[in-house]
C-alpha cells in the first residue's frame, strides 16, 4: 500500500471514517512539521498493510477540526499533536495536555519534524485541571513515585471511597523527547535509539524500524536471519508475558506463584544473554538480517527451550487452578469486544476481547510467513482473566514457535545473515508484533539522515482504554487491571 | 500445593558475594579499554581533512585504515576520546552497542564481572585519569563514614526519571529466587521517610524533576543515591534533548554510578554494597 496525500483535513476524515467503516483498522494519527506546513499522517491497517494517509495544513494554523469526535480512537493521538506542535483540534472533547504538560507562556513546541534543537522546555505539571465533581468525592493520586519499582506515570483515582466511577492518567512525567532525538542521526544510529525507546519490547521496536528501512531500501532478509529475527522476538514475548503473571500473583498476595515466575522470567533473560550477549536483544537485528547467528548452539537452545517450557506450563496450569486468584481476576477490568474492535485495540489486550489483528498472522514479516503460524482459540471474556488466559496461550505457542525455528536454523545453509544494500533515503511504514501488540514505525530519510521517525507503540494505543474498564471495580482491584494490560509507560510518553 | 512447588526446584539462590558466581563473574559490562596506544600504524595519519562529517555511516568505515577522528567518531554517545595518542573511555556514556568492540577487538573489549559502578563520575573513564588513589580513598572514606548507620539492614526506594523500561525489570529481578536480595538485609519500601537508598532510573526527564527531588527531599539522613544506567549516568543516547537533564546528578546528588544499558542485577547489587561499603571496589580506580 502506497502513501497517499489527501486534499485536505475534512476529506482524510472522511476518508479515514469510510474505511474504519469498511473493516480497516485506524493504527495512529501524528504530525509532522514540514517547510510548507504541519504534515498531518493517519495510518490504517489492514490486511495489505499498514497505509499512512496525508493532508496538509497550511502553515500558521492554529486549529484544525478535530476527528475524535467521529473517531474516538483518536482521542490521545489529537491531544499529542497538540503538544506537540501547538495546534488545536476545535471540538475534542477534551484538549487537554497529554505528553508535555503546560510549557509557560509562549514557549516555542519541539515540533517533531522541523530542523534544530527545540529550546528546553520545563513543564509546570500544575497547570493541569483535575476532574472531581459532586459531594463527597476525593481524588487519590497514585505516582508518579509509587511504591515498588515502576515506571513513573501517575494514576488520578477518584473515588467516593471504594468504587473507582473514574480514572485520570497523567503520563508526561516521563516524556524524554524521543522523536526529535532521531532527526539527524544515521539510520544505523537511529537503531540504537529505536531499541530505547521501549526497552522491555527492545526487539519489537528494533524490527519494526528495520523493516521500514528495509521498505525503503529495497532489502531482503536472508532466511536465516528471518529465523534469528523470529528467535528473538518470541523470546521477547515469553519474557513480558511471564513479568505479568509474576505481577498478578504477587497483586494477589502468592509468594510462591511470584517467585516461581520471577525465576521463569530471568531464566528467558539469561537465555536471551546466552543467545546474543545482551539480556533484552539488543544489538540482534539490524537493517537487511541481524548482525549473527546465537551465540548458543541449537542443542543448546532447544535444551533451555525444553526445560523452560515444562516449568512454565506446570506452574501456569496450576496459577490457572487456584480458585483464591482467579476469583480476583474473573470479571475485573472488563472491556466490551465492541469497545476493543471499535478503539482497534491491540496484543493481549485486544485478544482477551475477542478481537484479532495479529500483525504475526494479518501481515506476516520475516519467517511468520512460513511458520504456520495458527490463532489459539480466541477467549472472548474481556476480563483481565481472559487477558491472561491469551498470554498463556501466547506462551505455549511461542515455546512451539522457538522449537521450530531452533529445528530449522541447525538445517539452514551457511551463508549471509545480512542483505547489504545499504539504506536509500525515502519513506515508509514498518511494524512487528510486540508483546504488548503492533508496534509502528514511520522513517523518512533524506540524505542518508532520519529527518521524521515517528514510533507508535501498541503501549500508547492500548493505555487509554484503562479510561473505560473500571466499571464497578475497587481500588484494591486496581493492581489486577493495570497488571493485566502488561503495558509499559516508556513507550507512551515518547 | 503452592507451597510443594515452592521446593521442587531446591535452593536457586546464589551466593555472591560471599562466594563467587559464575553468572556475575561473565556478566557483560560496559566497553573498556585493552590497548590505550594502539601501535598500528596509520592511526594518526589519516588526512582527515577528507572525511565529510555528516555523511561518516558508522558501519561504513574501513576499520583498517582508521584515524583518530574516526575511533572517536564510532561512538554514538561520544564516549571515546583520543588525547595525546591515547585513548580513553568514558564508560558512564557506553550504552553497550559493541560498535568499538566490532571495529577494533584490539583496542576495545568488553569489561566482566559485576563491579561496574563507582564512587566519582570521573572514575567510570578508562583507563582511569584524574582520580588519584588518594581522592577516591577519601571518597570512600567520607561515604563510610556518612553511613556507617546503615550496613546490615538497608530500605530501597526507586525513582524512575525517564527510564526505557529495562532497569526497572533489572531493579525488580533483585528480589526474585536467584538474587534474592532479602538474605542480605536489602529490601524495599513503600515510604520515601523509611528509606535508606534511592535508585534513580532514566536520563533525568524533566516532568520528573521536582517529583525526585521531593523524594530525596522526603528521605532522612543518611542516604545513598545511587544512578542506575547510562542514561542516568550520563544521558546516554537520550540526551541532548528538550525534555532530559542528562543524568540524574543535575537534581539529586549522585553517591554512586552505575553504566549499563541496562546495567545487569549483579551490577545494581554490587553498587548498592558498595554504597554501603560492604564490599570493595574491586578494581583500582574504583
């Protein structure tokens, strides 16, 4: 699918509503600041692929119409561009900051796009309104330093006491600024940055990126490579996914349960060291293949893989048969399938809702194409037992997806693990399936240096839901939900 | 029937320190210097006149016939500086890419082993320079003496400035089976007023200025601020940016600094124990 540039705002809105309407799924909406205006990019997946749309505003605008009003699932992405570069979107329900909380005064935005360093901007996080309307409601606010060790984002509960009617988050605190910092640097820099800026999905984001290099260039990935890719990623996910098993027992107060998937998780992450000398992937993928082959053998892996998978399955059979924590989890959190499908949620979260758009399945990349790779059966309940049910399921597969591909890298003939066309200056859209669902990437090179990149993880998209699953929850119910998306915040304030 | 799981595995947890640990001994730290006068020839002598700056691809350059621009240019974070034919590396910049390793496995390796954090900033350059024995003698010396009423049992607290992600899962991995930090009197609280040690994560996000500051504020006396990662060392790759300080130590003072990206758990132990003078420094310079 190729870039298209549409007239103007009102007729992408149309466009893009049209299609949404269709069966496509509306994937992020950015901005980009260009010499001869702001660069408004929708993008929208679909079978083909991810496809950007583009309309131009004239520069010097200072508003434009809104599209959350017709699509809500545009409601962070508008409040992010208006950070971003200063322009409102005129009838959102709520323009409020979201990444880069109140600059004072005239400060100039760091406006993603244009050249030069953006002046520094020191955000006075009281300028932003609070929410708490009617007698006898308080708002509890949880972060952004909380106890434990999380990443800072801070969570306005507001309650009348044990019901959570609403839920406010604040996520600038941690906003570090990453889409500028890729302008400028080489393509081969620029991976770096990309494995970064969300580090528990630091292979997700690293294919993502080179994938949109690899469209621009033209590259084929060597099929050993596309095997190592595969390796990797899956690796990646089982590590995620056991974190949060480990949160929910520990949420749930079982030592043993979180101990016990504490100690699953760092054995993948020793294993990940082993295979490639870093304990996230880092360093793996490259732009054409990956920089080498594991540094572990394939009896070696399939050994680890082995063990690995036995232990897991026993412990997650029986964390899925103690009453006392699936009580906690059943019905917690619940997000409606209409809701899901209608926001284009993502990854785990999406799939415990009955709604599917794998990018491993829908538009397959490196070796996903030949792996078979089939859909477990869907678990439609929407809570955050069925969000754990899908990770358990992914778990499962992930350990037949690395047996494969461990089998089919000892039978694969010697040869480059690397295509290496270089990179040309263009445009285009990569995306991989990270733990937390479809990670995106839209790179623009010119002149051998990235002049956009624009990350949009599943992070991001998927965080805004918490708004809506706290239908009757309590706060003691609260660890559970947030646990149960598996989200991390690094990737969302950018 | 959780409790039975709990033994099948027997005991997972190591040892270290008090005995040595395979895993900790391999560990991969940063990039460090093994030849600081590389005598190849033509080091010095390439006309770099040549080079256009803005089009050098990193992964391009011949490894063969590199200059000195060149050996600093592979650097992404500037950690690499030639001076006098010398060449030094600033570890606390290194987010372990491995592209000096790759370029010149003669000049560059890979340090080992968990005692990667130290007490001055200056001391994470290789081979070390303005840090005489006797400066970072008295370091520890006043450190030790600051806190000589901690030792044994310990409260931690973890502010993230901006992290990726990763050295949370690092910070957390402590109080897992395998480092199981508890059996070294080390654990973790819920209040900044029962806190001993801070560990700050991130390059110093700018929205989390006054909130760090209050917590160290929060804090009694004594306490250790120990910076975990390069990005809280330094910046890392995040820096220079609108919306980071460049390391934690423009808000919070910094007792010890732990590079990595991230910093493996045996390293943020290892400079917690170090903080807490439990454990030597290991190296000279340190």
């Amino acid at each position: 699918m190729n870039t298209r540039l549409v007239v103007d705002v009102a007729g992408l809105w149309d466009e893009l509503t049209g299609e949404v309407a269709a069966g496509r799924r509306f994937a992020g909406l950015f901005g980009t600041a260009r010499p001869e205006g702001l660069l408004l990019t929708a993008h929208l997946a679909g079978p083909d692929g991810v496809a950007p749309l583009d309309t131009l505003l004239p520069a010097g605008a200072a508003a434009y119409p809104a599209l959350t009003p017709r699509l809500g699932a545009a409601f962070w992405y508008e409040r992010e561009i208006g950070d971003m570069f200063g322009v409102r979107p005129e009838g959102h329900p709520r323009p409020e900051p979201l990444v880069l909380p109140e600059p004072p005064g005239d400060v100039r935005r760091p406006c993603p796009g244009e050249p030069g360093a953006p002046q520094v901007i020191e955000p006075d996080p009281q300028a932003l309104p609070r929410h708490v309307v009617g007698p006898g409601l308080f708002t509890i606010p949880h972060g952004p330093v909380r106890s434990g060790v999380f990443e800072s984002i801070e969570y306005l509960v507001e309650t009348p006491g044990e019901e959570i009617p609403h839920l406010n988050m604040r996520v600038f605190y941690k906003h570090r600024g990453i889409e500028k910092r890729f302008e400028g640097m080489t393509p081969a820099d620029g991976l770096l940055r990309a494995e970064r800026v969300e580090g528990t999905a630091t292979v997700a984001h690293a294919l993502a990126y080179c994938h949109a290099l690899e469209r621009i260039a033209g590259l084929t990935v060597p099929w050993p490579a596309a095997l190592v890719r595969v390796l990797h990623a899956e690796l990646e996910r089982l590590a995620c996914h056991l974190d949060v098993a480990m949160r929910l027992a520990d949420a749930a107060g079982l030592a043993v349960a979180n101990a016990r998937f504490g100690w699953h998780k760092e054995q993948v992450l020793r294993l990940v060291g082993q295979a490639c000398g870093s304990r996230f992937g880092r360093g793996v993928v490259v732009p054409g293949g990956v920089s080498a082959l594991p540094l572990a053998g394939p009896g070696e892996l399939l050994d680890a893989v082995g063990r690995l998978d036995k232990a897991v399955s026993s412990d997650a059979g029986s964390l899925m048969g103690t009453a006392s924590f699936l009580d906690r989890l059943r019905r917690t959190g619940p997000l409606s399938p209409e809701r899901a499908r209608e926001h284009g949620a993502l990854g785990p979260v999406a799939k415990g809702s009955g709604y599917r758009d794998d990018a491993r399945e829908a538009r397959p990349y490196d070796a996903y194409s030949s792996l078979g790779l089939r859909p477990p059966a869907g678990h439609g309940d929407g809570d955050a037992l069925g969000r754990l049910r899908v990770r358990f399921d992914e778990v499962a597969q992930s350990f037949r997806l690395l047996r494969q591909v461990t089998d089919e890298l000892a039978e694969a003939p010697d040869g480059p693990l690397r295509d290496e066309g270089g990179t040309s200056d263009g445009r285009a859209v990569g995306w991989a399936e990270a733990p937390q669902g479809e990670v995106l990437y839209d790179v623009r090179v010119e002149e051998g240096r990235i002049v956009r990149c624009r990350p949009r993880s599943a992070s991001f998209h998927n965080l805004v839901l918490m708004h809506e699953v706290f239908a009757g929850d309590i706060l003691t119910d609260f660890p559970f939900i947030e646990a149960s998306f598996g989200l991390s915040v690094a990737g969302v304030a950018g | 029937m959780w409790a039975l799981r709990g033994l099948r595995n027997g005991v997972l947890t190591t040892r270290w320190p008090a005995r040595p640990d395979p895993y900790a001994a391999a560990g991969r730290g940063p990039a460090t210097v093994l030849d600081e006068r590389p005598a190849e020839a033509g080091l010095d002598q390439i006309d770099t006149e040549q080079i256009d700056t803005k089009q050098i691809d990193t992964e391009q350059i011949n490894t063969e016939q590199m200059g000195s621009e060149q050996l600093e240019r592979i650097c992404p974070t500037g950690a690499i500086r030639l001076a006098d034919g010398a060449v030094r590396l600033d570890q606390g910049r290194c987010i372990q890419c491995g592209r000096c390793v790759a370029a010149r496995p003669d000049v560059f390796g890979w340090a080992e082993g968990p005692a990667v954090g130290g007490l001055s900033r200056g001391g994470l350059v290789v081979p070390e320079i303005d840090e005489t024995p006797e400066r970072l003698a008295a370091l520890r010396d006043g450190l030790r003496e600051r806190t000589a009423a901690l030792r044994r049992s310990v409260h931690l607290r973890h502010v993230d400035a901006g992290s990726d992600g990763t050295e949370e899962w690092e910070i957390l991995a402590l109080f897992n089976p395998v480092y199981d930090v508890h059996r070294l009197g080390i654990f973790l609280t819920a209040s900044p007023r029962h806190a001993d040690i801070l560990l700050v994560t991130g390059a110093g996000a700018r929205g989390m200025t006054e909130p760090l500051r209050r917590t160290y504020d929060a804090m009694p006396d004594p306490k250790i601020v120990i910076a975990v990662g390069t990005d809280a060392v330094s910046g890392g790759l995040t820096a220079p940016s609108y919306a980071v300080t460049g390391g934690v130590a423009a808000t919070v003072p910094v007792d010890v600094f732990v590079p990595g990206s991230p910093p493996a758990p045996f390293s943020i132990l290892h400079a917690v124990l170090l903080g807490l003078g439990r454990i030597a420094p290991m190296e000279a310079g340190r």
